[in-house]
C-alpha cells in the first residue's frame, strides 16, 4: 500500500498551494496513479504565528493540532507544515501525533550542510528570527546566519505580508531587494528563504538571487519519506 502525505495548511494558502505543486512536480512519476495520495487541510483558521509569538496573540497550537488529527484520521502516514515560524511551536504539537511531521527547519540545514555552505542570509518574518529557531539549527552545525537589520526586516515584511498574503503585485520592492544587497554584502554566500511566503514572492516579482527554498526542501524530504522516487530539482 503506497504511503500518503498530510500538509498542515492555510499558513498562508498559497504557501499551502506551492508546497502541494513542488510535491507533485518533484515526484518522478509517468501518470495519475503513480503520484503521491496527499491529504490537504488549508486551516485558515490557525492564528498568525508572529502575532503569537511576539505579541501575545491568539495560540495557533489548538488549531494546528486539529489540522494535524484530522490529516491523521484521514489516514496520513507522515505530516508536513508549509511555514517556518509555525517550527516555532514543532515541539507542543508532536505529542499529539501518532504519526511524524517532518522538521522543515531540520530538513533545511541538513541541505544547506550538504552544500557546504559557511554562511547564509536570512530572509523570514519578525517571528522566526527574533523566536532564533533557525539561528539554533543552523548554529548547532557551525554554519553562520546573517539576518537585516531592523529597517530592511520592514520590507521583508511587507513582501510577505502585503504582497504575498495580500495577493498585491503592484508593491515597491526596491527595499527589499536592498535588504537582499545587504545581507550579500555581510557575507552571505546564499540565501534562506525562510517563510512559505517568499518562494512565492520569488516567483511572483521575478527575484533572481541565490537562494535555498525551504519549501522543495520539504517537498523532497515529503517525497522521501513515501519511498517515492524524487526528481532532482532542489
């Protein structure tokens, strides 16, 4: 019986949507029946996860565990979550489980660690870098993180949160490609788009800068995990 993938989606929707086409575009298969059953809760309700983090607003937990128990009732042999901040709160959630939510942020650094690379930018929201969720797995395998400063974290922000999860395609992105810039100029080597948002925005504003995709990283430790057979196209 071939496994199945369950994604805790609505974090945000289009995120939910690019990780399920990298699944099924990074799936080597020759028809319908031979790509992956994957089971998809797009949960619009799961509470912001920077709001919950720097700002005591409403905990996503209940609503992501549901999410979670709901894919896994559906019959879900491993779960995948399409947001880097919402990692934050990977270790409340999991007991909940009887089946494993691969560790987006794990999976990342152990790619980055495959690369070689010494050090790499960060592009995430407020929540991820001030929660240190990917200084703590980066820094414990010796790799070295940048992040922007506190003005160029605003556009980062705003791409993600006035772009992305607005729809928005008229939005000045100069900032944020000065942001980019910067985090070159203190060394990076690559970046890390470390919000689900920021694939897409990638794609949506045509940014052509170097840069690891959480997302197809996910999407091929997903794949993996089904003893499927993946395309390379990370």
């Amino acid at each position: 019986m071939q496994k199945s993938i369950g994604i805790i989606g609505g974090m945000g929707a289009l995120a939910t949507c690019d990780l399920f086409k990298k699944i099924i575009d990074m799936t080597d298969a020759k028809s319908d029946q031979e790509h992956i059953h994957i089971y998809v809760d797009c949960n619009t309700n799961i509470p912001d996860r920077t709001k919950a983090i720097l700002q005591g607003g409403k905990d996503p937990v209940p609503e992501m565990v549901r999410s979670g128990v709901r894919l896994q009732s559906m019959g879900a042999d491993v779960l995948v979550m399409p947001c880097n901040t919402a990692h934050y709160f990977y270790d409340k959630i999991t007991p909940f489980f009887d089946i494993p939510l691969l560790n987006m942020l794990k999976e990342t650094a152990k790619e980055i660690k495959k690369r070689k690379i010494r050090k790499i930018g960060l592009l995430a929201t407020d929540g991820t870098i001030q929660s240190g969720v990917y200084h703590k797995a980066l820094t414990d395998i010796g790799i070295d993180l940048v992040i922007p400063s506190p003005m160029q974290q605003t556009s980062v922000m705003d791409i993600i949160y006035n772009g992305v999860k607005a729809s928005n395609r008229n939005i000045n992105i100069n900032e944020f490609y000065g942001a980019i810039d910067k985090l070159f100029e203190k060394g990076a080597e690559v970046l890390i788009l470390g919000c689900t948002e920021l694939p897409v925005a990638f794609k949506m504003f045509h940014i052509d800068r170097p840069a690891i995709d959480p997302t197809s990283v996910l999407a091929a430790a997903a794949i993996r995990f089904v003893d499927m057979p993946l395309l390379n196209r990370l």
